[in-house]
C-alpha cells in the first residue's frame, strides 16, 4: 500500500464497459484498491452522502446525470461496510424529488434502503479564498459525516468539461449558484469559484461516472458517448487532469484544471499523478467531441498569457447564445434562470439581450429542447 500522501495524488481508473451490476461492482472494487477499499473511508455507522450528478429530471440513457446503477452498487458496498447512505444534489432545474424519480435514484432508495437528502437551507461557511471568502452552502450536507463525490463526465460550454470539481457546485445553496454566475462570468474566474467550492465541500472521495459519458454540447444536450471507464481519486483536481486527458482536452481547454496549474494546487500537474489500474494512453478517447468551448487555439492562449487584462480580452470572442424558434417550446427555463436577467418572453419566444449577457451559458445548459445554440460570434 502506499503511503497517505502519494494515495492523495493517486487516480485509480477501471474499465467498465457497461452498466451492469456485476460489471460496476468489479470496476468499483478494482477503483478502490489502491486505497484499501472503501472500508479505508466508511467506518461502522458513520453517514455517507453520494452526491451525484443530478443536473435536470433526464432518464439515465441520457448521459445528464451520474447513472443510478453507479450509485446502487456504492450504497450497497458502503452498506456492507457498515455505513448509511444518504443520496441527494440539487438540480439547476427541476425539482429534486423528480429528478431523483426520473434518474432512477429513487428507484435506487426504496431498493437499497437508503435515504434522499432534500437540499433545502443554507449554512455560510468560510472558503480557500481564491475567489471568495465565504460560500453558502446547502446546510444538509452536514448530516452526513463524510462525502462521495459522484460526478458524470460531460462537456461543458462554460468550463470546457464538467467532471468532479465542477459537480461540487450542487452543494451550493439555491439560487446563489446564479448569483455567482453574475458574479464571476469569465471562465478562469467563475473556475477558481468552483475550486474554492470543492474545497469547502471536502469529499472525502470523488468518482467519475464515464462508462457513458457525454460528448458535444454538453452538459444537457450533448451526445451519450461511450468511455467505458469508472475513475477515482480522494484528489478532485488530480482527477479532472487525468478525465481532461481521456477526454483529449489540452489542460487549458478546461479552466478548472487551467485555474488549479495557475493555482499550483495539488493534482493540476499531470506528472505529480501517480495513475493506477489502466495506462492513461489506452484511455485516451481521441475523437471525443470537445463541443464549442473546447475547440481551439483561443483557450490555449488565455491560459498561457499572464495578463489579465489581454485574457479578459480573448475571452470576449466567446459566443453568444441564440434561440432556435423552431425547437423552443416557450416553457420559460431560461428566462427563469438567467442570472442577469436579460431574457424576455416576446410573443412566447425568448429574447436575448445580447449587449448585456454575461455568456455564462446558464440558458444552454438548462434547455431541455437544445434549443439554445452557441454559434453566433
Ligand atoms: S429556449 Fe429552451 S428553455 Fe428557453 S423557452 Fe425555449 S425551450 Fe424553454
Ligand atoms: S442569456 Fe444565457 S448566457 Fe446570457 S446571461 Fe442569460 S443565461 Fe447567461
């Protein structure tokens, strides 16, 4: 075994081809060796909560959310280990108790016993300070004694990709999540945001569901996208290095791992990882669809180029977001959650007032019709 601080940057990856009980178990336990099983973080009685990737009530076959059977097989494993399990995350849209029904999470309690943990209230709690000092966060997260990370491997238009660092951010209370938008609207910014989150949210152990993962304009409507992997790390930073790897990103073609290098935290340095289980070169999906954050030469000037000022520049040739008529269903999900409010209904069609939208994608990445497209420069 090895020693508790090369364990921290360690990333352990397991095939897993399939989503089926057999298959995930073994991947998991395999995942889990190099750490000593999950016995090594759950001890008897303790509260574990699975925070999965529950972005919007989408069945499973969808790739928007952390798949049930992943978290069916850890609640059983942390149950054998003498540990209750809480399941719980709170969507950008819909509500909780439906996107549990419909991602088959609540299928998963009343089979496994375990428990839906409702994010209701808030609690502030102090943060690293890369980007704020104090975050709230969803105050139920404190039932719990300790937090598995379960995140889905998805391509982002704000963060290039959203994999364990980025899946922290539903432990942000309600509507501060848009607040925060508003707030930090340039990628690097809003990224060193959510490091601060990961880090005031502390799992004890991320997972990365990329059995499925999703490719092109994620992390809604993109294409399901088979990996065939299941990657773990109590390193969330180390973890989206080496998911940025797989996923054929360049670092700095996602901004939380850009962010964690110009950070120098631990993890953000592919060669500090020590990665266990598979070869990273036999993982490497090199065909992955990067969608329209992750393409290009723009995002590896930003992250080379020291000055804010000319970075804050580049960023501006972001695109913008424009409605596709013919697909919108007038449901109102994106004038509801724009954080600056710049989207009026206009004869039953959303408007974008483009000189003072922030792009935080927010409209994109909740649009269940994939009706919001990023093309307009
Ligand atoms: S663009 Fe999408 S979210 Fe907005 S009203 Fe149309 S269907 Fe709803
Ligand atoms: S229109 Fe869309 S991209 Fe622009 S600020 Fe609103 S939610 Fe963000």
């Amino acid at each position: 075994m090895e020693p508790p601080e090369l364990q921290l940057l360690t990333v352990s990856l397991a095939e897993c081809k399939r989503y089926h009980p057999q298959t995930v178990r073994k991947a998991l336990q395999q995942l889990l060796k190099p750490f000593n099983g999950i016995g090594a973080f759950v001890k008897q009685g303790q509260k574990v909560l699975l925070k999965p990737n529950l972005l919007a009530a989408a069945p499973p076959a969808d790739a928007v959310t952390t798949h049930p059977l992943v978290i069916k097989v850890l609640t059983e494993m942390i149950q054998e280990a003498g540990g209750k399990v809480l399941i719980g995350d709170s969507p950008g849209v819909d509500e909780q108790e439906e996107a549990h029904r419909v991602g088959g999470l609540q299928q998963v309690i009343e089979e496994t016993g375990a428990e839906m943990l409702l994010f209701k209230t808030t609690k502030i709690v102090e943060a690293n300070g890369f980007k704020v000092r104090t975050i709230p966060l969803t105050a139920e997260i404190d039932q719990a004694d300790l937090m598995i990370n379960v995140a889905k491997l998805k391509t982002h238009a704000l963060t290039g990709l959203t994999a364990a660092v980025k899946n922290t951010y539903g432990c942000v209370s309600g509507n501060y999540k848009r607040r925060f938008h508003l707030e930090h609207p340039l990628p690097l910014d809003f990224s060193r945001l959510l490091l601060d989150v990961c880090m005031a949210v502390k799992p004890a152990f991320s997972i990365v569901d990329a059995v499925i993962a999703m490719e092109g304009t994620g992390p809604r409507r993109g294409k399901p996208r088979q990996v065939g992997l299941l990657m773990g790390s109590p390193n969330a930073v180390a973890l989206d290095s080496v998911a940025a790897e797989i996923a054929d990103f360049l670092p700095e073609q996602v901004p939380t791992v850009a962010a964690a290098r110009m950070l120098n935290l631990p993890g953000s340095d592919l060669a500090d990882i020590n990665i266990t289980g598979m070869q990273l070169e036999d993982c490497r999906v090199s065909d992955f669809d990067k969608g329209p954050a992750g393409s290009g030469k723009v995002s590896r000037l930003i992250a080379n180029f020291p000055l804010a000022w000319f970075r804050n520049m580049l960023y501006a040739r972001r695109p913008y977001p424009c409605v596709d008529n013919h697909l919108c269903n007038s449901c109102g999900v994106c004038y509801e959650n724009c954080p600056a409010q710049v989207i009026k209904i206009l004869n039953g069609v959303p408007v974008i007032d483009l000189y003072n939208c922030i792009r935080c994608y927010c409209c994109q990445e909740l649009c269940s019709r994939g009706a919001i497209k990023l093309d307009r420069p």
